[in-house]
C-alpha cells in the first residue's frame, strides 16, 4: 500500500482559500468545526441505525466538507466509506469511527492554530 | 442589474462550508446571496427570492438537483435565469445528466475562483442576448397588433354585409394571405372578389392594401371588370417580387339576375350551382395567369359570361380549402366540396362544408388559408334604389353657372373604351354630387349600352329573350365590336341652373338607324323594341326621356334640387 500523505492540513489549498475569501476566512473554521461534529454524530447514529442511506449521506458531506478544507486524509477516509455504502455495505464494527474522530481533532488543533 | 451589481445569487449545496465559501466568492463578486440546503428549499426560495443566478449542487436529500432544476427551469417563462451544476463528479455521464436536466453550466470543487468569474460572465452575455430577444419579440408583437387592426379597417371593414352573402377566410396565421373583396357599382351590379397571394403570413398579406384601394376606387366609379382586373395586375406587377403572384376570382352579378360574368386567374373551379336541382351547372375553370405576373393580362380570355337563373348559388372558394390535410395526409379535394354541395340541396352549404372541413381534418394545424364563399343570387343581394335618399340629399349647391360637353367616340375607340365612367366622373368632378352617381350611371350605361348595341352594331334585342339566343346574343356583340371600326356615339351634355333646380340635359346619339318612336308605345307588357326593363328603369331616374331625330338619338333630363 502506497504511503498516504500524513500532512494533516494541505495548507496550499487552505492558503488559496484565504486569497479567495478574504475576511471571511475566518467564518469558515467554526463553521468547519461544528458542522464536523454533527456529521460525526449523525455518523455514528446511522451506523448504529443501520441506515444505509443517511450513512451514505453523511459520509459524502464529510468528505465534501472536509475536502475544501485541506483536510486530505480525513476526506479520503470518508470516501472510502461513502464507496461501500453506495453498495449497500456499511463497516463491520465501530472501529472506524475512533479514526474518524482522531483525525478530525488534529485539524481542528491546526485550524484553530491558524485562527488564533 | 449591471456587472457592479449582478443581483442575486441561489447557492443550493446541503454541506454548510461548501456554502460558506461560495457565498464569500460571490459576495466579491457583488452579488447578495440566499441560501438553500436541498431541492426543495432550493424551489421556494426560487418563487420567493427570485434569484438571478443559481448554483445548484446535484446530491441533495428531499429532492436532488437534476429535479430542482427542470422544476425550476419550467417556471422561468421567458426571463433567463442560469443553472450551474456544484459536482464533484467529472464522469461524462453525470455531466451529461446536469445538461439534459436544464443546467446551463457545471463547476468542479474546489471552487476556483478564476472559473468562477469567467462563467459568470458567460451568463452574464447570454442573458443580455436573452433580453435583446425578448425586446424584440414584444416589438414584433405590437407592431402585428398594429398593422393587424390597420387591415382590418382598410379591406374588411370596406366589404358589403348582406344575409345572402356567406363567406369567411380562416388565415394560417395572424395575416391572411387570403383577401376578400365586396362592393356594388354605380350601376348596381354586385362586384365579389377573392384572392390568393403566394404563400401566406404578413408578407403575403401586404398585397392585399394596393389590391384593396385599386378595387374599390375602380368600381365606385363604374369601371368596367376587365379594365379593374387588368388595373390590378399593373399594381401588382410593379409591387410584387419575381415568384409572388395572386390568383383571383372575380364575379359580377348583373341586377337583372339574367347573367353573371367570371374571371378566374389562377384559383380553383368556380362553380355556379343550379337554385333548384342543386347540380353543378357551371364549372368556372382558371383561363389565365394569376395576376402579378405578365405586364399585361387577356382579360377577354380569363372572362365568361354566364346565363343563371334567381336562387341559383355561386360558390368561389381558395385552394387551402380543397388542399387542406387530415392526419392520414390525404386532401379534402374536390369529391368532398361536390359531395358537400351535393347533400345541402335547397339549403345553404356554407355551414354543411365547415363542419365537414373541421371534421376531416381534426387536430391536424392549419398549413394554409382557406377561404369560401357562398352567394346565392336574389333580389336581395343586390342595393335597392333609394328614391328618398335623392329628396332629402343636402348638396352644398350655388349657382354654378352653365356649362356643357361634347365628345363623341368612334367606333374604334368604342372597341377599346368604355365611355361611360369617363363621362360621369366628368359629371362629378364638375357638379360635386357624388349621391347622384348612381342614378345617373345607371342611366348613362342604359342610353349608351342601347346606342352601341342596336345602333352601332345593329343586333336586335328580341335575341335575349331565351338562354341559348341570349349566349348568341352576347357572341356576336363581342364578335362584332372586337371588328368595329366604323360608326360612332356622340355624348353631349348641357348643364344650367334654374331657380333652384339644377338640370342636365344628355342627348346621346349613335350612328345606326334608329326606329320609329312616334309609333312605338312604352308599355310594361310590351318592350321589345327597346332593351329589356332597363328603358322603364331610365324612366324612373330621369326627369325624361324623348327620342329625337330618326330614333337615333335619345334624350335624357335629369334634375336635383339645389336647396
């Protein structure tokens, strides 16, 4: 297996989206951090649930969302699950949950770096 | 909205930063923002918004993107308002799906800002374009409106309105390339004309104004049909582009109800139905170009006198009526009008034929104009003399002096001339009594009909009195004065006041032998030395009438009063 970056935060996407959006940059990170969360636990719920197709959701959004950030790695994890469950197959255990949520904390650490 | 300020934007995406960054970029742009989370949302604040722009992103829970769009694109009616696809799917498929929905455009995320603007600009030009289209579309509408009441009251609102004139022209489209035409002249014979210009639409139609004046200048003034018809077609000729052309039925109905002349250039039979057996007792074939065409037109050739009796029916109708398709393409044809004609005997066709029409052709739209005509040939049609009128007509008169008038036509000139409206407009332009053209054409035709008829060409008038001798009649006239270069007429006119009477004394003079009016008696029963019911006639509208010298020369009193 091809060793992923490891950078947690692209930072040339992020700097381009600082150019871009000027002032409102700074909205976005809140925004980033608690629309993550929800989506974590809407995750969660789904797969506990069960439920295919709002997992399917959630999955895409958290890929979405976290895509336009930098957040690489994360976004890739996402897609990975966002695949399977677009066949229907949602993971074994709740293993994947606790990468979720690990990675996610180290970019809001970075983000939050950034705002400061 | 101009590019400093570009309106308002839709941003429809159910991930929350997706909308945070793309409301930042447009923002930048100018634009104030609205936001939706799912298609649903996405189409009410479309109704209530009423965004300029929208971004729309394609996996949305509720209702996705691909419906929000053609939802939305089926209320924009005629403002455009762009779509442009938020997708992160770059498969051909999925792009090909966001056009067929109605996108105007899609973007990949990332947003690139650069890409951004430059389709907005984009839609910025098609919008302008969209506009300009409109504008245009408006205008074109208007100005049909216009020249649309402008025909109405110029050809139509000209024709004559009787219970036993039944016709209708049902145009392709707003303009009918299709015209119809109606009046009486001075000597109240009904004129009927319909005609088809090539093709149909405004383009078509606008033959029809030169057509219109041409027709009804010529016949208040008595003129003859042929010199109508040939007048026509110099208008036409000069207006009408190579390739455009006009077929035309023309139908004059004499006041007697003893005959009527046809010409038919360029249209389908015309056909004159038997009042009683309902059989087709005349098929009036095209003899000729339509007008428009040559510079100048045989109208010897294109004419036919017919011999009809009262109630008998003349139906003239355009070829959009036999070449009208139903949906199996088959046309209504000629078969169908005979069938038609032949079910309504003894009553009116005209009705029978629409619903017959209408039911062939079904949901099949209209290709081109049909017009039908149906005449039935009474009394009734034709204007009443209106004695009362004359009394209490109030004419701007002073003594107007005296004056007086000879000209005198010789039998070559005869051949190519009808003098009559050349005199009478003479008459008019003098005296200024256009109430009194009428009565004084039908006279002046009635005294100059008799002089060429039986003193120039010397036929006698007992030939009339059955159909096959009337048709002879007729044929030698025509044989006759087509070779006359002999004879001649003389019109002279003396016109004086006296107290308040204004009187013009015509004598009319022809070269022939006259006849014996000392002993000669003017009775209704017996009248067959002088042509037909129209001697009583004259006598009715003159003041007098006397003949002079050896019988060839008629004279005629005709008076008004001046108060």
């Amino acid at each position: 297996m091809t060793e992923q970056s490891s950078e947690t935060l692209d930072h040339s996407t992020l700097n381009q989206l600082k150019t871009d959006m000027g002032d409102d940059f700074g909205e976005l990170i809140p925004v980033f951090i608690q629309s993550g969360q929800e989506i974590l636990t809407a995750l969660e719920h789904a797969f506990n649930e069960g439920d295919v197709a709002v997992f399917l959701r959630q999955a895409h959004s958290l890929k979405s969302s976290s895509a336009n950030l930098g957040g690489t790695l994360l976004s890739r994890q996402a897609a990975a699950l966002e695949l399977d469950a677009k066949s229907g197959i949602l993971p074994k255990s709740d293993d994947f949950m606790h990468g979720l949520r690990a990675e996610f904390a180290r970019i809001e650490t970075e983000l939050l770096k950034l705002a400061a | 909205m101009n590019n400093s300020n570009p309106g308002k934007a839709l941003i429809v995406d159910d991930e929350i930063t997706n909308r945070v960054i793309l409301k930042s970029l447009l923002k930048k742009q100018g634009y104030e923002t609205i936001e939706a989370a799912n298609g649903q949302e996405a189409i009410d604040l479309f109704r209530s918004g009423n965004p300029d722009i929208i971004f729309m992103d394609v996996m949305m829970p509720v209702v996705d993107g691909y419906e929000a769009t053609r939802q939305i694109k089926a209320e924009t009616g005629n403002r455009f308002v762009p779509i442009i696809f938020l997708t992160a799917m770059t498969d051909e498929e999925s792009l090909g799906l966001c056009i067929e929905a109605g996108g105007d455009d899609f973007m990949v995320k990332p947003y690139d800002n650069f890409i951004l603007r430059t389709k907005i600009h984009a839609m910025q030009r098609i919008a302008t374009l969209n506009q300009e289209v409109q504008g245009m579309y408006s205008m074109i509408h208007r100005e049909q409106e216009i020249a649309e009441s402008v025909f109405v009251n110029a050809i139509q609102g000209t024709n004559i309105s009787n219970p036993h004139i039944r016709s209708r022209i049902r145009p392709a489209t707003t303009f009918s390339g299709d015209m119809m035409l109606s009046s009486y002249s001075p000597s109240r014979e009904l004129f009927f004309l319909i005609g088809d210009f090539t093709g149909h639409g405004l383009s078509s139609a606008l033959g029809a104004m030169p057509v219109s004046e041409v027709f009804h200048a010529m016949t208040s003034k008595g003129f003859d049909p042929e010199d109508i018809l040939s007048g026509i077609n110099k208008k036409l000729k000069a207006l009408l582009p190579v390739g455009m052309f006009f077929g035309v039925q023309l139908v004059v109905i004499n006041p007697e109800l003893e005959h009527v002349r046809i010409f038919n250039a360029g249209m389908p039979d015309l056909l004159i139905i038997d009042g009683h057996s309902n059989q087709i007792i005349h098929r009036g074939k095209s003899r000729g170009l339509p007008l428009g065409v040559l510079p100048e037109i045989d109208t010897k050739e294109i004419g036919e006198r017919v011999v009809i009796s009262p109630n008998d029916k003349i139906l003239l109708y355009s070829d959009g009526l036999t070449e009208a398709r139903n949906s199996e393409d088959e046309e209504f044809g000629e078969a169908r009008l005979d069938a038609v004609i032949a079910k309504t005997s003894g009553k009116s066709t005209f009705d029978q034929l629409f619903m017959d029409l209408d039911h062939f052709c079904g949901d099949m739209s209209q290709v081109d104009d049909v017009t039908f005509v149906e005449l039935t040939c009474v009394r009734e049609i034709l204007p009443q003399i209106d004695k009362e009128v004359k009394a209490t007509a109030q004419q701007l008169q002073k003594d107007q002096g005296k004056w007086d008038l000879t000209l005198k036509f010789d039998g070559s000139r005869l051949r190519e001339t009808n003098p009559v409206p050349i005199l009478v407009n003479q008459i008019m332009e003098m005296e200024q009594i256009e109430s009194e053209r009428p009565s004084l054409f039908t006279v002046i035709t009635e005294l100059y009909v008799n002089a060429l008829d039986h003193g120039v060409l010397g036929l006698k008038s007992e030939l009339k009195s059955d159909p096959a001798g009337f048709a002879s009649y007729f044929q030698q006239r025509e044989a006759l004065l087509a070779a006359l270069d002999t004879g001649h007429v003389i019109f002279s006119l003396a016109v004086e006041q006296e107290s308040a009477i204004r009187r013009i004394t015509l004598r009319v003079e022809d070269s022939g032998e006259g006849f014996d009016y000392d002993n000669t008696q003017l009775s209704l029963v017996d009248d067959t030395q002088l042509s037909g019911r129209g001697i009583l006639l004259i006598d009715d509208l003159c003041h007098s009438l006397s003949y002079e010298g050896k019988g060839n020369i008629a004279k005629a009193i005709f008076e008004w009063s001046t108060t």
